[in-house]
C-alpha cells in the first residue's frame, strides 16, 4: 500500500510538470522521463533497491522452512493412518514430536514477522530514496527552465537594441541624431550581453 501511494505521488508530480526541459536535436525530455532516468542511474536507489530484494528473500526462507515440518507432520499421520501398530510409548512419542512442530510453527510465524518487518523498513529507505532523487531532478529542472526562459528574454532584449542600433547608426550619419545615443544603446547591448554568459553559464 505504501508503495503504490508513493509511486503514485511520484509520477502524479511528474505529470504535473511534463513541460519540455532539455532537448538534443530532436529529442525534448520532460520531468517524468528525467525523473525515472535519474532514479535508474542513481547507485543510491540501486543500493536501496537491492537492500529489499534481499529482505524479501528472507521472507520467502522464513516461510520455506514451514513446508519440511508440514511434510514430516503428514508422514506421522499417514503412517497412524495405515494401521500401524503403536505402543503406547510411540504414541506418546508422536505426540510430543505433534507438540514440538506447533511449537515450531509458532517460531517460524515469528520470524516471518520479523522479516516482515524488516523489508517493510528497507522498504521505506528505498521509497524514501526515490524521492529524494525525483526532489532534486525537479529542482533542478525548474533551474534550467527559469533561466533558459530569463534567456529568452534577455535574447528578445537583444534583438531590440541591436536593431536599435542600426537605426540610430543611420540616424547619427544623417545627423538626426549623436554618438552619445548610440553609445547609450551599445551600453545596453554590452550588459545584456555579460547577462547572457551569466545565464548561459548556469545551464
């Protein structure tokens, strides 16, 4: 149940998010994808990951060890069942042996419990991993996409002024207008510009 709720959250999230983050070429990648890339190439997961698949072998051992105490209870019982002549000392014998094996289920209950418990725990470690990778790819998307949209407008600034500049540089040469506005406007340019390294440095 926990881990299709956390699954669910995960993937819930992602959906929300699916805007195109990184792209090469031809292929755009979303949040979803590179939330799933990041959990399967991350060597924590892969770490946590393992941590229950061994636990849930333990389980299956736990209750493995059930089936040679039912197969010897039943040999008892077919044995009785076929007429077999028994003393009383033999009868109080299997009875004891009858005891013991309940006794001995008791036992293996208690540690299918135990291991139970135990993946449950290396469980939650590995949910808990999952997450924090899909925070941190998240975080990390959102970055990019805010700094590649400040760069979009900071390249829309751009367009403007060079354009600009063209204009005021035929209109300094007809006399309409001075070197002090085209050295305003190549100011301009010239800042936006070490913007744009700034941003670009950050992607």
């Amino acid at each position: 149940m926990l881990t299709s709720k956390v699954n669910y959250a995960l993937f819930a999230f992602a959906a929300i998010f699916s805007m195109p983050s990184f792209s090469s070429g031809q292929n755009i990648y979303t949040l979803s994808t590179l939330i799933k890339d990041g959990i399967a190439s991350s060597s924590s997961v892969a770490s946590a990951k393992w941590g229950t698949e061994a636990k849930r072998e333990d389980i299956n051992i736990a209750k493995s060890s059930l089936y040679p105490t039912l197969d010897m209870t039943s040999e008892v019982a077919r044995a009785y069942e076929k007429g077999s002549t028994r003393t009383t000392e033999d009868n109080v014998k299997n009875q004891i042996m009858l005891n013991y094996r309940i006794l001995d289920f008791g036992v293996r209950d208690q540690l299918i419990d135990e291991s139970n418990n135990e993946w449950s725990s290396a469980n939650y470690i590995y949910l808990d991993r999952e997450s924090e990778i899909a925070g941190k790819v998240t975080k990390s998307f959102l970055t990019v996409n805010k700094q590649k949209e400040l760069l979009g407008i900071i390249q829309n600034e751009l367009n403007y002024y060079n354009d600009r500049l063209h204009d005021f540089e035929y209109l300094v040469k007809s006399g309409e207008s001075t070197e002090s506005d085209l050295k305003k406007i190549q100011a301009s340019i010239d800042s936006l510009n070490v913007q744009k390294i700034s941003v670009n440095e950050k992607l």
